[in-house]
C-alpha cells in the first residue's frame, strides 16, 4: 500500500516537473516570436538598418535544443534564435543589442556590433586571446551570411570528434573534447539546399562517418520562390533516401522526416537520433516540414507578394506556436488562463529587454553628441563663422539618426569652418574626433588578425643551420623532413587532401609520413576543395591544428567563397572571439597548362585580408613558414613552388626549428641602379637576367618580398629605392594583379614616389591563362630575356649612349 501511495506520489512530481518543463519551453518560444515582432517594428521605425528572424521554427528548434550538450557546437543559419534562446547561448537583450549593431562587447558578445542580428556565436577564446575550456560551455561557431556556406565548416565541427574519439594521443585535450563525444549541429534552409555546398557537405559527413546532426527547416519557398524550382521531386527527403544508414556497410544518415508544428514528435525524434549520433558517431539528417515563416523572408519585404491567399491562410493555420498552444490545452497541461498569464508576462519581458537593450545602445551615443554639441557652440560663441556653426550644433541635436556618423560630419564640417583659427574651442572639436576616430578604429578595424603574444608576427625568426658540407637533397625531401618534425612535435596536426596520405601527395612533399603517423593524422580525401577547407575550418576552430591541401594553386577558386567569407573572418567577425589556425598547403607558379600554372594572386589578395599569403622561392623557406605558422594561432596560406621539388638544395640540420619572420623581405642580392622585387618562382628567372644584365654594366638589387600579406612591414624596399631611385615589380599574376599591389604598398603606403628617378615598371604575365607547353609558357609568363629587356630600356633613358638600344 505505501509503495503505491509513493508511485503515484512519484508520479505526480514527474507529471508536474514535466508540465513545468514544458510551460518553460513555450515561454521560451512565445518570447522569441515577439523578439522577432518587436524586432521587425524597429527595423520600419528606422531604429535599426535590417532584420532577419528565426520565427516559424520555435517548437522545432526548443526540440533540437533538448540534445545539445557541453562541448557540443552548432555551424547554422540566421533562423536559429529560439535554439539559441534555449540553449542560453544569446538572450534577447543580445538578441536586441545585435539588431541596433551595439559595439559594446559586453552587450553583443557575438560580434561587437560586427555581423546583422540573428549572427550567432559565442566566444572561444578569453580576453587574451587564449583557449576557453570548450568541454564546459555551450558552443557556436559564428555564423555567415552566404547561403550554404556553414556546410563545410560543419563537416570539420563533426571530424574533430572523430579524431578525439579515434586518436588516443589527443585524449589529454580534455578542455576542448570528452574523447570525442560531441555533436556537430548543423541548420539550414530548404532552399539553400539547392547550393553545391550542401551535397557536397552531406556527401563528405557520410564518408567520414563523423557526428554531424543536420536539421533542414523546410517551409517550402528560398525567399520568393517556391519549392519546384529549388529541388528535384520537389521533396528533399525523397532525394535524401539514398543516403539512408546503411547497416552492412556501416554508412550513411539516419533518417528523419518530422512536421515543424508536432512538439512531442520532434522531441522524440531528436532524443533518438541525437543519442545514436553522439555514441556511435553515425551522422543524421531531420527534415523538418510544414514549416511557417510568418513575417516573410526579412524586413527588406512582405511575403504577401509572392503567396497565395490559400498559402497564407494554410501557414497561419499551421503556425507551430499556435499548433502547440492547442496541444498544451488539448492534452490538458495549460489552461486558457494560465497560457494567456504565462504570454502576457513573456511579452512585458521582451518589451523591457528590448528598451535596455536600446537604451545601452544609445544612450553612450547620446552622451557623445552632447558632448560635440556643446563644444561647438563655444565654438561659435567666439568664431567669426558663429551662424554656421550654430547651424551645424542645431542641425545635431534635431536630427533623427541614431548612429555616430551625423556628429563625425558635424565635427569635420565644424574644423573645416574653424581651419584658420588657432584656439582652444577649434583643438576642443578636434580632440573629440580624434577620440572618435581611435574609437571607431578599435570597434570596425582591429581583429582582422591576432591581437595575442602568439600572433604570426610575434614568432622570431631562426635562420637554417647547416653542417660544413651540408647534404644536398630534393627540396620536396626538405618538406618531408620538415613535416616529420612538425607531426612529432604537435600531436594535433594533422594532414589532409587528395592523395597526401598513401603516395605522400603528388610532388612526394609528405611521402612516408602516413606509415609513420597512421591513417588518423595524414589522411586521403576524395576531390572536394570546399568541404576540404571547411574540414580544416572546423577541426581548427576545435584546438586541432589542421594542414588542408589543395593540390594545385588554381583550384583553391572551388573553395574560393569558404576561404574569404568564412576563414578569412573567423576573427575579425567574431571580434577576437573565435579563431581557426588552419594552414592550407598549395603549390602553384610555373608548370603546363591553362589549369595548372596559374597564379591568381590578385583574387587572392582581394579575397584572403584576414589570412597569411606565404610565396616561398623554395623548399627551405617554404619550411621555414610552416614552422613559423605553427607557433602562431593565425590561419595561413603557403604557396609552394611547383617546379621545386626536384631542385637540389642544402638540407638544413634544424628543419624542425628554423621559422622565417612574416612580411620581411630579404636582399638577395645588392645593387645600385634599379630595385627589382619579386618572389616565388621569379626570383629565379629574375637572377637568370641580371646575370645578362650585369654583363650590360646595369647593377640589380634584388628583393624577395616573401609574404604578400603581410607584405614588408619594415619598409625595407623603401630603403632600397632610396639608394637606386628605380624600381621594377615582377611576378607572373595578371597585370594589375600582384604587381600593382606591390607598386601601390612601396610608391603609395612607403612613400617611395618621393626617391623616383625614372617611373616604376611592373612586368606580369599575359592577361590571359598560360597555354600548355614549354612555348605556351615561354610566351605567357615573364622570362629572362623580358626583365632584361625591361630594366635594360629604362636604363636607356636615363644613359642612350651607354645603353644603347639592340632593337
């Protein structure tokens, strides 16, 4: 009898705690769909510049959010608000501070003020730039715009479980994996699943067998479009079925197909599928249907426009909040009364969050502006341009803009009237701009790179050491040495790329190396550039240190878009929150063909500000970067010279240890009539001609820049040009490629317009790719016979008589 009264006691705990839970998750949904409503009215009042909300995914988001753990990580889409509301990884003051773009990092924690609302991240890293314990916390790695584009970061989020579960030498990493039981999740939109990423993401998660869990909030349309024209059959899980787990061959998703509006169906189906995912690292997919999107697309525009009246009424039907307010008063959990209680006081919530929200926001704004305003009316009092700038103090304090830019142009148009004045009210305005513009500079401009003592730029350089008659060797048996050092020395690097791990890559650069370190550190791929980078963006945003190889130059434009939107500004998104070390290893300049000789540096240079650039002129310096880029938390891209591993050089007896500072350029040879800078495969065809050129009574100093970012920060090729007075820029990218960024950082950035003595010259290849053959080459990219022939008619100009011309 006492053992019944207690079950039933028992019981009732149980039936109450699970209404509490269940109260608490719609309290969490309600206010994260009036975040979105209060969210889009700002917006129209002009309060803030766009918005983009999760609402119509609440209930399946709270359900995903019930198997997120401690050390797990989520790489998704800006709809995923509620999950974040549920997890505790945004609140809705944050919510609110993101929309305004609050600078303050303590108010917007995921980016500073940096990324549009609904980008989400948290941050891994403390205030100096070190690794939090990720075992203990919640995470989400930053969020990108490019639809589709947090599909390949997801499959690395997830291969870094595997490498933690399967690598016994990283067991010791236990701040950043439990042996390998985290969950990567992964979010997107039906219509983006249209994109090559995502097949080609699913595709890579399914042959690793990683523990990737993606949820697809399908409601139908990608914007204004609808659905047969995003997806064949118009039904992904129809297309999905052939990626179903497949038990004999130990591969491939578990399936699950879920209706966004069904709260007990959703949770089951994660807490299944979650479970099996974390313990056998099976990867699963959970497409979500009958999704609503009741605000449309963005503020940008109405979905009005586009749907039908019977779509519309349809959604408002099957709206997932009113679905699951049904449920709580249909199965008896929730009364009328106690929901309507429960909504009203969630909405007086959001609505007081968000007023201090703004009030953070502006008020710091408010402060500033008064500020200016009263400095320029004791300006005014005591200039003879009183009238305009009372105009300017009044135009300030009427004006309805919220944001810093009205005073910047108040304050300069205020010191252009005052620029003939020398008085203290004039140096009061200007020592209020120049405050604002140091300020401006640390919340928009900093972070593109590490701001920590492990910063590229930190790690001093060690020059080779060499025995007395040092071994001569291939330089491609120089990286192999190196490397072996490397992976001995750093049990969480690891290798990755097409055929790096049985031959040891095509050029034999790591050959051997997987028989001595395993399959689990150097490791084959199949042919996929994006999902390959993105393997390496997310292992490293884990605490691995991933070398990702893309095997030649040209082919990094596959993973193009990963390498600029989403490594490039891991750390400047995120303002210092989140990193990813990640090196990517390539080999490009001079070979055969259109395909396989290029040298894109001007898409490089204009894609990749927030990553190393590396041009090596050979082995031992290619060398020299890895280890200089291991010792440092920055990603890094290092171009290895292609026609170089055959070529003979001096084997160092510190390959291991020797680090090559970044952005120093070395004199390879000194001059006095003209400056020739270069790098990589040129410094070559260069020395070739000055040979030729020495004989012709022309002195070269020749410079191997080295790193094209960061590119000379010692303004050592001004100091060259002072003594020469000319200059000639040589590479084999396109014209105005690389050789006018040259020209620009020297003529421009160093002041060398100033030592010219004759224009400066910049030689590239063709406009057009290099055609195959040795010809094709000979007549595509710059030769010897074209530098000596360059420098040989500006020297023509400056003497005709000793120069005279042979042609």
């Amino acid at each position: 009898m006492e053992q019944n009264i207690a079950e039933t006691e028992d019981g009732k705990i149980r039936e109450q705690e699970f209404k509490t839970e269940v109260m608490n998750d719609y309290r969490i949904a309600f206010e994260s769909r009036q975040a979105s409503l209060i969210g889009r009215k700002e917006v129209l009042t002009g309060k803030a510049k766009f918005g983009i909300f999760g609402d119509g995914k609440e209930v399946a988001q709270l359900a995903m959010a019930k198997s997120f753990k401690k050390g797990d990580f989520r790489s998704g889409y800006y709809r995923d608000q509620t999950f974040m509301f549920a997890t505790g990884m945004s609140t809705i003051r944050e919510f609110f501070a993101q929309l305004y773009a609050d600078t303050n990092l303590e108010n917007d924690p995921a980016s500073g003020g940096r990324q549009m609302n609904s980008h989400f991240a948290t941050r891994s890293l403390d205030e100096n730039g070190e690794w939090k314990n990720l075992t203990k916390q919640y995470n989400c790695s930053a969020d990108i715009s490019p639809t589709a584009g947090q599909m390949p970061r997801l499959v690395g989020l997830g291969y870094a479980s595997k490498l933690y579960r399967e690598n016994e030498a990283l067991h010791y990493l236990d701040n950043f994996s439990h042996r390998g039981n985290e969950v990567a999740f992964g979010t997107i939109g039906n219509a983006s699943t249209a994109e090559g990423l995502f097949w080609e993401s699913v595709n890579a998660v399914g042959v690793l067998k990683v523990p990737v869990a993606i949820s697809i909030w399908d409601d139908d349309y990608g914007i204004s479009v609808p659905q047969k024209y995003q997806v064949t059959k118009q039904d992904l899980s129809e297309i999905l079925n052939g990626f179903g787990y497949d038990e004999e061959k130990d591969q491939g998703f578990l399936l699950f197909r879920i209706k966004g509006w069904d709260y007990p169906a959703l949770m089951e189906a994660y807490e299944e599928g979650i479970r099996t995912v974390r313990e056998k690292h099976i990867p699963a997919i959970f497409h979500v249907v009958e999704v609503t999107q009741p605000q449309g697309h963005s503020t940008s525009g109405s979905h009005e426009r586009y749907k039908s009246r019977e779509r519309l009424e349809w959604e408002k039907e099957h709206d997932c909040m009113k679905k699951m307010r049904e449920w709580l008063i249909n199965t008896g959990i929730a009364t009328e009364d106690e929901i309507q209680n429960l909504e009203e006081d969630a909405i007086q919530m959001v609505k007081d969050e968000q007023k201090a929200a703004w009030n953070d926001f502006i008020n710091p704004i408010k402060e500033e502006r008064n500020d200016l305003i009263n400095r320029i009316k004791v300006a005014a009092a005591e200039s003879e341009n009183s009238a305009e700038l009372s105009q300017i103090a009044s135009e300030l304090q009427n004006t309805f803009d919220n944001d810093r830019r009205v005073a910047m142009k108040a304050a300069f148009k205020s010191l252009l009237l005052l620029r003939e004045n020398d008085s203290e009210e004039k140096d009061q305005i200007k020592d209020w701009r120049d405050k604002q513009i140091r300020i401006g500079r640390e919340n928009y401009n900093t972070d593109l790179y590490s701001r920590t003592a492990k910063a590229a730029k930190n790690v001093i350089q060690i020059d080779p050491v060499y025995e007395a008659e040092p071994k001569k060797v291939d330089g491609r048996e120089i990286m192999v040495s190196m490397f072996t050092a490397a992976m001995e020395q750093y049990p969480e690097l690891f290798a990755i790329g097409e055929d790096v791990g049985k031959i040891g890559d095509v050029n034999q650069g790591m050959a051997g190396l997987q028989e001595l370190f395993g399959e689990i550190r150097v490791t084959d791929t199949g042919i996929r550039e994006a999902t390959i980078l993105g393997q390496g963006i997310g292992a490293a945003m884990r605490g691995l240190r991933p070398i990702v190889e893309i095997q030649y130059l040209d082919y990094l434009l596959y993973a193009l878009q990963i390498i600029s939107d989403d490594l490039a500004t891991v750390s400047y998104r995120t303002r210092g929150g989140q990193k990813a070390p990640l090196i990517i290893r390539t080999r490009g300049h001079r070979l055969e063909g259109i395909w396989h000789s290029g040298s894109p540096m001007a898409t490089i240079l204009g894609s990749f500000r927030g990553i190393n650039v590396c041009v090596p002129r050979n082995m031992t310096q290619a060398a020299r970067f890895y280890n200089t880029i291991l010792q440092s938390d920055e990603p890094a891209l290092i171009v290895e010279r292609l026609n170089a591993y055959r070529i003979k050089e001096d084997l160092p007896s510190n390959v291991g240890e020797m680090t090559l500072a970044l952005g120093q350029p070395e004199i390879l040879q000194e001059g006095d009539d003209i400056t020739i800078v270069t790098y990589g495969a040129c410094v070559d065809i260069a020395r070739e001609a000055m040979e030729m050129l020495d004989k012709a009574g022309v002195s070269c100093e020749l410079i191997d820049v080295q790193t094209l970012l960061p590119f000379d920060t010692s303004h050592s090729i001004l100091e060259s040009l002072k003594k020469t007075s000319r200059i000639l820029f040589l590479d084999e990218d396109v014209p105005g490629g690389a050789t006018a960024y040259m020209m620009q950082e020297v003529m421009e950035t160093q002041g060398g317009y100033y030592y010219l003595d004759s224009k400066p010259i910049t030689l590239s290849a063709k406009a057009h790719r290099p055609a195959y053959g040795t010809d094709g080459d000979y007549f595509s990219k710059p030769n010897s016979e074209g530098v000596f022939d360059a420098v040989y008619r500006l020297m023509n100009e400056v003497d005709p008589q000793k120069f005279a011309l042979y042609f």
